[in-house]
C-alpha cells in the first residue's frame, strides 16, 4: 500500500467543538460540516458530534441529504438555501432549516406546497455583499414570511467578512446592522463563524456556527491554533520512499528550480499535489521527518515531493513523514504556500485513505 493515509482524530473535533461551545455558554451550535466536514469525511465526523452536537451546517441539499442518513433527527441548516424551486420540497421531507438569501428563493418558498413548514433563516447582508438581503428588504420580507403556512420559525442570519482580522472597523458595522433588525421578532439569530465566536463575544446571539476550529485550524493569521487551546484533527502522514545524495550544484525536481548549496542529501516523500499537498508551496516550507522539521526542496510533484535532509543524516527510507497535523500546524504550511488553512483541508484529495482514531 502506498504509504500515504490522513489519520482524524475525531477526539480533537470533539474537543473544539465543546471548546466553542464554552466561548458562549448557553448558546447552541451548528457544528459546520460542508465540504465533506472540511475534508475530514462528514458521515465520520456527524457520528462523532452524535451526541453533542445541537446542530450541523452544509452547503447544499445533497450534503444535507448524506447528514439526514447518518443522523435520523439532527437539526440541518442549508446555508445558502435551496438552489432551485423543486429543493423545497425535498429540504421538508429531509426537515432542513433553510436560509433564504434573496427575493427568488423568498418567493419560490411562497410558491412552495409543503407537506410540513420549514424553519427559515432569513439571510442580512450585514456588509459582506455576499448573499442577504439590505436591512430594508429584510424588514419587508420578516413581514410577509411571518406566518406564512411555509415557515415554521423565522430566524435571522448573518456573516462577517473581516472576523478574522480582530479590531477590523467592519466587524463592528456589521455587528450593528445587525442589530438594528432585534426590533423584529425573530424565533432564533445566528451570526458567529469560528473567528467571531472565539473574538467576538457580541456577535454570539443564539446560535455559534463553527467550522474551520472544529477542525484545529486557526481562522486568523496571527493567533495560532495551540494558542486558541484547538487540537488538530487531521494529520496527513507519508513515507521516505527514497533518499539520494546530491552534490553542490546539481538541482532537483521539475524545472530544475532547486539547486543545492552544498553536498545534501535529498528524501523523497510519498505525498503530492494529486493528494492535496500544495504546488505552489515555496522551499524552505516545513515538513517533519521522523518528528524533526526540515525543509521542503524543489517542486512538488502530482505524487511526491522531496525535502532537505542534510542535517538528518540517520533518515532512511520507511522514515514517517508528517505532511502537517498534530505536530505541525497546517496554518504554518499553509502560509508558505500563499493559502489558508481550510483550502489545505478541503483539497485533500479522494486518494488519501481517512484512517479514524478517538
Ligand atoms: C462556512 C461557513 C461558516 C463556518 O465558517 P468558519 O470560518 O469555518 O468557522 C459559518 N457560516 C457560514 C454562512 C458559512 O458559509
């Protein structure tokens, strides 16, 4: 078998969910779970949060519908809401809470003949101008949907576009607009992503939706994970599967782009971009052999990719490799690559076998 496997530790997913939970004691939570559970396998990690979570959050109804399979009465949000007219009806039989983002889904939900009211979160564009409604229209549509024979609660929703960046002027203009509207009477109000619930505690309202610190990443750039008390929940881990003594001047990988320095010796590492493991990640990003950094060298490669291991004399082939995880932070490969954390995780690719402990 190739030795390439992404081990989850579905205890750490545990532990970050009840670490977001106590920013905001009280308050309830959407454990978000788009993106097959940022990478991790959301049928795992719904099974996982069985019993703690009060909620979970997609981003569409096939994911709501591979959710519903593992977990016959859990609380289901569609974030964006339903795409298409038909997906009413299905987000009923599949009882979803869905947003409602704009005036054709508001409309289409007026239209809709429902065997059950669903619960509607009605979307503000509190100044993300991403999805949402202006407050204004918002006021008109929380009129006409209250009590009508479709909606069960009516709920209202929000996101921040800069929470990540604390202190950032817009968190506090979005946070108002936001509550400019609690004149209205909402059943619930949801506002906190991962960064707000961890810095925002004004923006908690009655339902956290935590995503990416569910997983041990750090949403902000200068606030680590261990530093926030998350434990990683992936870690990517290969092989050496060879390793080569290079002489000064002779280069390595694709494009000849690396060229040693000195006499060094080079492993080469069963993990590449066909896996999820960044292209553009520069030299010099971290990579743990045998539990001790070294330097990535040269291109990635679709299945491999190769590393620096002169002062590592002893590493031979069969050494473990960790790519990042429990003792390197994504967010620090991440940021050699020019991305974030959540991109790393969400990219890790069908190929990598999810092994499950905890
Ligand atoms: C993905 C998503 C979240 C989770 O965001 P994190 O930054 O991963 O915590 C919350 N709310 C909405 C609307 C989202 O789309």
């Amino acid at each position: 078998m190739r030795p390439l496997v992404a081990t989850i530790d579905l205890s750490a997913i545990r532990h970050n969910y009840a670490l977001a939970k106590r920013c905001a004691p009280g308050r309830q939570a959407f454990a978000v779970v788009k993106a097959n559970a940022y990478g991790h396998g959301v049928r795992e990690v719904v099974d996982a949060l069985r019993d703690e979570a009060d909620g979970f959050a997609v981003a569409c109804l096939e994911e709501a519908a591979e959710v519903r399979s593992v977990h016959a009465d859990a609380r289901i949000l569609l974030l964006e809401g339903c795409f298409e007219p038909a997906e009413y009806l299905l987000a009923a039989q599949l009882r979803l809470d869905v947003a409602v983002q704009g005036e054709e889904q508001a409309c289409a939900l007026l239209a809709a003949n429902l065997p059950a009211p669903l619960n509607v979160w009605l979307k503000l564009d509190s100044g993300m101008h991403r999805l949402g409604f202006a407050p204004a229209a918002l006021r008109a549509w929380h009129g006409r949907l209250r009590g009508a024979a479709q909606v069960a609660e009516l709920n209202l929703m929000s996101h921040f576009a800069c929470a990540d960046l604390r202190g950032d002027a817009q968190n506090e203009d979005q946070l108002e607009s936001f509550l400019g509207l609690l004149d209205l009477d909402f059943d619930q109000r949801s506002l906190a992503n991962s960064a707000a619930i961890l810095t925002i505690p004004a923006a908690h309202m009655d339902w956290l939706r935590p995503g990416i610190m569910l997983y041990g990443a750090t949403p902000f750039a200068d606030l680590s994970a261990a530093e926030l008390g998350l434990r990683p929940a992936m870690s990517l881990q290969a092989q050496l599967i060879a390793v080569h003594e290079v002489a000064a001047g002779e280069s390595v990988g694709y494009g000849a782009s690396w060229v040693a320095g000195r006499p060094s010796r080079i492993g080469t590492v069963s993990c590449g971009y066909a896996d999820g493991y960044p292209r553009h990640a520069s030299a010099g990003t971290p990579v743990l052999v045998n539990g001790q950094r070294v330097a990535l060298a040269g291109r990635v490669s679709m299945d491999m990719l190769t590393v620096d291991l002169t002062e590592l004399p002893a590493a031979k082939v069969g050494d473990p490799v960790e790519l990042w995880g429990e003792n390197l932070p994504i967010d620090e490969v991440a940021a050699h690559a020019g991305t974030i954390g959540y991109e790393l995780l969400t990219k890790v690719t069908a190929r990598v076998p999810r092994c499950y402990r905890g």
